[in-house]
C-alpha cells in the first residue's frame, strides 16, 4: 500500500529579503522530497539569482500550475508570477516586493482551495513593504484568514519542546487586555487542542497564562483580570472534558512544559508567547495557522534585509515548517 506524498506550496516571501535563499536552500535537501512534494509559488529568475547567490547546483523549471511539476530533486519548479524586475536590491524595502508577496499568497490559497496543492508553506514578508504594496493586514496570518473567508483564527508557535498558541497577536498591550474575554479564550484553546488532537496527541495536556505577574497573584497584582478574562473559559472546558489547567505564571507555565508537563502553552499575547520559543533559536521554530481550512506553516523568523543577498542565511525553520506541513497534510 503507497503513502500519499502531499504537495506543498511554497510561497517566496518578500523578494528583497531572505526567502528566496531560504527556499533554494532548503529545496537541495533530499529530506524534503521524501516528506512532500514541493512547488514554489513566486520569482522564478529571483530564485535563480538566490541559487546563485548561494553557490547551489539546482535548475529552475515554470510551470503553469502543480501537475505540470516533476517534484524531482535538484530541479525546482515553480509557478512563475514574473513580478520582480531583475535589478531589485537585496536588503531593501520595498512595495513592489509587498505586493509580490501577497500576490504569492493569493495564489497559493486558490490552489489550496481548489485542492491542487495539500498545504501552504510560507517564507517570510515584511509588514511594513505589504503595507507599501497596498495590502494593510498585520501579517501573514490575518492575511490567510482574509483570503479564505475566516473570521478567526489563531497563531501557533511549534518549537521541538514547547508549542504555545495565542489568544492576540500583532496588536498594542494595552489593546491585547482589552481584546481578551472568556469567549475569545475559549475558542483558542479550542482550536489548539483540536489541532493536537489531529496531529495524534489524544488528550493534549494544556497550561494557560495569566495576563498579569504570577497570574494575578488573588488580585495582588492587576485588576481581577485573570477572574473576569480567563477563568471563565478554562472552568467551561475543563467541565467538557478539556484537560485545561490555569490561569498560571507564565515564567513558571513555561518552564513546566519545557520540562514536559504540558502539551500546549496558551499566551495571552505576542511577546508572551514568542520569547520563549524564540530563546530557543530562531531555527527551531514554526508557525502554524490554526482554524484555517487550509494547512499553512512558516518559518518563524523574519525577512532578514541585514543578511538578505549574501547567502548567509540559515534553512532550518524552513525545512521544520516544509515538515510540519507534510505531517499535517498527511493526517488530514
């Protein structure tokens, strides 16, 4: 009996930074080709000038759509929107690579949703050249859900000994408290452990935040936020099952799930959630869209424009997030 290879889509990111090395990079790795079948959806003369900027031994073959593509090692192909003239800079902003980088993505969820390809993986834009380019979103995950006609959806961070998913993401700390309420919770714990439960995990073990120092520490610190915000919600879904612990310190949540007692970390906000994983190395990470009818994972670190161009940069969160992505897509 074969085992169906899921086809990836792989998104190129903003041109001017490093996601087309990252892509070429990781596109040489026989790893990849054993777990998915990849086709890029960008730049095609951009990649051949990533491949050789990095010194690679690849080809570069367009194609019209995925069942056009070999997905044969050492040959890349790609679905070549033609986007970005020849003389853009590396390092750079710029709009014209914002608009590129969306245009990849809108793409990408045409395919998905027209199930050609099985999975979205992306590399990295940058916030403030989509913005340039005329596409106001915070980032790539409000994008998708724009995209696919979602309301909401949440952020998760998979690291390989912590997973931490997010009750708000690109938005102000004072905003942040005031987004969070029971409901909002509730359904972000939801999504997180229905995640888990498909990637295999049968009753994920979940540890909440609190929003204040020592969660609140009975009201010493903050305004009862942790009563009125998150208690709700994790006394509901511990009454239907949920194995939901908190809200808890969050330097304390941490550091147990580092060590094993938790499954998922659930952050009341950004920085809350990121610096742990980040502590870890930014090739450790991946990002997973969850709620999204479509599979998507992306590196976890940013368009780079210091090293963008000399070849530098480091694959690994793309070859974790190319994983992933076959890992999910192969579940579902």
């Amino acid at each position: 009996m074969s085992t169906y290879i899921p086809v990836i889509g792989i998104t190129m990111g903003d041109a001017a930074g490093v996601g087309p090395e990252v892509v070429a990079k990781s596109l040489t790795h026989a790893s990849v080709y054993a777990q998915c079948r990849p086709v890029v959806i960008g730049d095609a003369r951009r990649l051949e000038q990533a491949i050789d900027i990095c010194g690679l031994t690849l080809a570069v073959r367009r194609v019209n759509d995925p069942s056009e593509a070999r997905y044969e090692q050492g040959t890349i192909d790609v679905i070549d929107l033609d986007l970005i003239p020849a003389d853009l800079p590396f390092g750079e902003l710029s709009a014209l690579a914002g608009d590129a980088a969306y245009q990849y993505i809108a793409r990408a969820v045409e395919l998905a949703q027209g199930k050609q390809i099985d999975a979205i993986c992306t590399a990295p834009l940058n916030k403030e050249a989509l913005h340039a380019g005329g596409h106001k979103y915070p980032g790539h995950t409000e994008m998708l859900a724009h995209l696919t006609g979602v309301e909401e959806v949440s952020m998760m961070l998979v690291a390989p000994q912590l997973r931490v998913i997010h009750v708000t993401t690109h938005i102000g700390i004072i905003d942040a408290i005031r987004k969070i309420e029971p409901g909002l919770v509730q359904r972000t714990i939801e999504r997180g452990n229905a995640t888990l439960v498909k990637a295999g995990i049968a009753k994920p073990r979940i540890g909440v935040c609190g929003i204040n120092p020592h969660a609140g520490e009975n009201g010493l610190f903050g305004y009862g936020e942790e009563e009125e915000k998150i208690i709700p919600a994790v006394k509901l879904l511990q009454e239907r099952g949920l194995d939901v612990t908190g809200p808890l310190p969050a330097d304390t949540l941490f550091f147990r799930a580092g060590r094993g007692d938790f499954d998922l970390v659930v952050a009341m906000y950004h920085d809350q959630g990121h610096g742990p994983v980040k502590v870890l190395g930014l090739e450790a990470g991946v990002n997973v869209t969850v709620g999204l009818e479509v599979i998507r994972t992306s590196v976890d670190h940013g368009t780079a424009f210091d090293i963008a161009g000399k070849g530098v940069v480091d694959e690994g969160s793309m070859l974790e997030a190319l994983r992933q992505g076959a890992e999910l897509a192969t579940r579902r």
